[in-house]
C-alpha cells in the first residue's frame, strides 16, 4: 500500500510532494495533463522568456521564495523593475497612468491623486474625506469588493481601480468576488482604523526597511518554468507519475482505493491538490456534502497571449509595465504587460514582447482559432497604442476552469469544507481554491498537506 497519493501535478501538489519526500514519504502523483507544473508553463522563443501563465509571485509572501531558497535557486530570483514601475488604466480609449502612491486602490499620496486624469473631482473629494472616517462598532459581514470599495471610495474607484486591478488577478467580477477572501487585509484595517487610507499609512510606517524596500513582484531569470523543473528533478526518483484521470475514490479500513486509468490503488492518505471541481466528485463519494462545498466555488477562464516584435519595426516608446482595461472599456483584453520592461533578463534588447491577458471567459472564445483570436487582440492594440506592425512571434496559451473565484461567502463556505475534511481520516485538500490563488499560497498549502501526513505517519 502506498502511504500517500498526491491527486494533481500542479505547484500545489509538486510542492506536497516535495516536503513528503524530504521527510522520507516515496508519494504517488496523479496528473491527467501531459506536463506537471499545472498553469505555470514557460517557453523561451528567439531568446525570449515567455510565461504560458502567472510570470512571478508576490515578495510579500514567503513560502515560494523559502522553497525557492531550499532547491538553491536563491542566486536566479529577479525582481520587478519598481523604478520602471507605471500602470496604465484605459479610460475613453486612451491610456491613463495610475496615479502614484497607490496601494492597490487605496491612495496614501495627495498631489499625485489631485492631478490624475483618472478620476473625477468628485471622487477625489470623497477620497480626501474618507481619511477621516471612524471605525465600524462591530465586525461588518462580508461583502462583496464592489459594495466595500463603493463605500470607502465612490463608484468610479471600483470601475476604474478595483474591477480592472483585481480583473487582472481574478479574471472575475468584484461585484460577486468576498472582500474577506480577496482583500482581507483591506477588512481589517476597516474594522481597525474606519480608513483604509490611514490604516495602510499607518502600516506602513510599521514596516522595517528591508520590507518596504522589497520589490513587489519576484521571479527566476530562465522564468517559473524553471522552478518546476528544480523542484521535479529535486524529487527524483522519490515519486512515482503516473499520467492519469483519477475518476472515482472509495475509503476502506487501512485508508483508500483510488481508481485511475482503470486500475486501483490504494494508499493511507490522499491530497486532492487539483481544481476543487475536479476534487468534489471524489470527495463527495465519502460525503456529498464536502463534494457539493468543492463543487460550489466557481472558476472562471482565461487566456495568455504573447506578441513579439523586432525593435526596430516597432515603432511605440513603451514607458511603464503595462495597462489595465476596465470593464465598461473592455472589449476582449483584461491587461497587457510589456514584459522587458517589467523584469530584467527575460527579453533581448532587439526584441520587444507584449503579453496580453484575457480573462473571465466564455468557454466559446476559448475554443476559437488562434488567428481570430490574435486578431481581435491586435485590433485593440491598435486602437488603445496604435501598434499596426505584424507580430513576428505570437504564443497563445488557453486555461480553461482555471481561476477560482472567492465569491461572497466563502468564508463560511471554506470553513465547512474544513469541517467535513477533517472528518475523513488521511484526506487533505490543497490547491488555488481556497486560501489564496497565487503560487505562495499553493506552495504553502502543499507544505501543511504534507506536513499532516508524516505527523500522522509518526504518530
């Protein structure tokens, strides 16, 4: 009997994989797709390091860069060019930087919110006023992030600030996303301070040097591809693949027996690290309950686009990482990166490569030809940059189901997946479903599942 099998390839279940081994536990991993390492994909064309999907992680949270430092991988982390550091927003089909001092949509600087072109004098005032606001008498209940932003900001903040900076993360709609689940941080400092406003500068001036110094992105020169790579070959031989659909799971008295390309396996403890729709059907044979929670938290669609140019028939001056398109703008793209401005070493100076992001989708544009796709992005190049010239590169990477969507609620929702897991002795859940979408989060969710099994394997 195998002591543990890992269901999904992905960053969550490599990582649970990773920790196993390292504490002497040989897993099984089962991953139906014909690569590991989910939706981080990394491809280098002409010499261009091109992200199929997330290109890097946050500084702020640690466990990618505490795995990243273990498979010694320290010397090939690059941060974000933070001098280089201005985002557009689309607004009446022209190009609007973001104004300076912004925290995602919290402003913590006057002039520069007095002088954007982006919002109304209206809206600037309510975001003057809001620094004086007190905090609430209880814990306010979950909300969705539109009515939460709405309140603190005015309506043109959540159209033109949260929707598009959160679009780009969550492929979904802020009126439905829980502002406990996608900013909690946001929710405390309301119930802390009343404004976010002074909540976050008074934070700020809380942190050490080092931390406010950080950059705000993090990722390997060769690309997050690379990362996989380590961390499979760092396993070795410890792990067994095999390449599979796991369709049906049953618990017996020594643990479980998985179903997978028809034949069973069984093992003493189970990670469902894969998509939580993917989970629910094989939970939900040893509680429907737990497979009706997994089935409820939506995903939504998306796609990469990558474009490259020669530099010389390119023609624009691209200062800045990128733009963000709101929805009342938006057309197909969500966001667009100029990625060598974003990070050093990822693109030769006679390139140039602009990364488009469509989100929130519709399984039909999914499903559409490569070429109808690339021209309905290039038509709105065209129309928000004015670039005309034929991309000489062009990599399009679709991700269906891919994006979970923290809707409101999930709080609860979250605490009864919890509640019935623990239950079922030797099952854990790991994956981008439920305590964080990004690649941090997964590899510290994958770290805790393993953690459970060689306690309880020691026990």
């Amino acid at each position: 009997m195998r002591r543990a099998v890992i269901i999904g390839g992905g960053i969550s279940g490599l990582s649970t994989a990773y920790y196993l081994a390292k504490a002497g536990v040989e897993p099984t991993l089962i991953e139906a797709r014909a690569h590991l390492g989910g939706v981080i994909r990394t491809d280098t064309l002409e010499g261009c390091v091109i992200e199929a999907g997330p290109d890097s992680f946050l500084s702020a949270k640690p466990w990618a860069m505490d795995l990243i430092r273990e498979l010694g991988l320290a010397d090939e982390v690059i941060g974000s060019n933070d001098h280089l550091r201005v985002t557009y927003v689309v607004k009446h089909g022209k190009l609007v930087p973001l104004p300076d001092g912004l925290m995602m949509m919290v402003p913590t600087k006057v002039m520069p919110i007095v002088a954007s072109g982006l919002l109304s004098w209206p809206t600037k005032l309510r975001m003057g006023l809001e620094f004086f606001r007190r905090p609430p008498a209880v814990r306010p209940k979950d909300r969705s992030v539109s009515e939460f932003i709405e309140d603190h900001y005015g309506r043109e903040a959540v159209e033109y600030l949260a929707e598009p900076l959160l679009a780009g993360v969550y492929g979904g709609d802020p009126s439905r996303l829980s502002v406990s689940s996608v900013l909690p941080r946001f929710a405390e400092l309301e119930y802390e301070y009343g404004s976010l406003t002074r909540g976050v500068l008074d934070q700020r001036r809380k942190l050490k040097r080092s931390e406010a110094s950080a950059p705000l992105f993090r990722t390997l020169k060769r690309g997050l591809g690379h990362l996989i790579e380590t961390l499979t070959g760092a396993i070795g031989s410890r792990m067994e693949v095999i390449q599979g659909h796991a369709d049906a799971m049953e618990k017996t008295p020594a643990g479980f027996r998985i179903r997978v390309n028809g034949a069973w396996l069984e093992a003493s403890h189970v990670v469902l690290a894969c998509q939580a729709y993917a989970a629910a059907p094989l939970a939900g044979a040893l509680d429907p309950e737990l497979g009706r929670c997994l089935e409820s938290i939506p995903y939504s669609s998306s796609m990469t686009l990558a474009l490259g140019y020669r530099r010389q028939s390119f023609g624009q001056s691209l200062k800045g990482f990128g733009f963000l398109v709101p929805r009342k703008e938006r057309r197909t793209m969500v966001a667009c990166t100029w990625v060598g401005n974003k990070f050093a070493h990822r693109i030769p100076e006679e390139w140039v490569v602009l990364r488009c992001f469509v989100g929130g989708l519709e399984d039909s544009f999914l499903r559409e030809s490569d070429k109808t796709i690339a021209a309905a992005v290039r038509a709105e190049l065209s129309a928000i940059m004015g670039v005309t010239a034929a991309p000489e590169l062009v990599r399009i990477s679709r991700w269906p189901r891919s994006m979970a969507q923290y809707t409101v609620g999930h709080e609860s929702r979250l605490k009864e997946i919890e509640q019935r897991a623990a239950r079922i002795e030797g099952l854990s859940l790991a994956g981008n479903a439920y305590y964080g979408i990004g690649v941090p989060d997964c590899i510290r969710l994958g770290k805790q599942a393993a953690g459970r099994i060689t306690s309880a394997s020691e026990s």
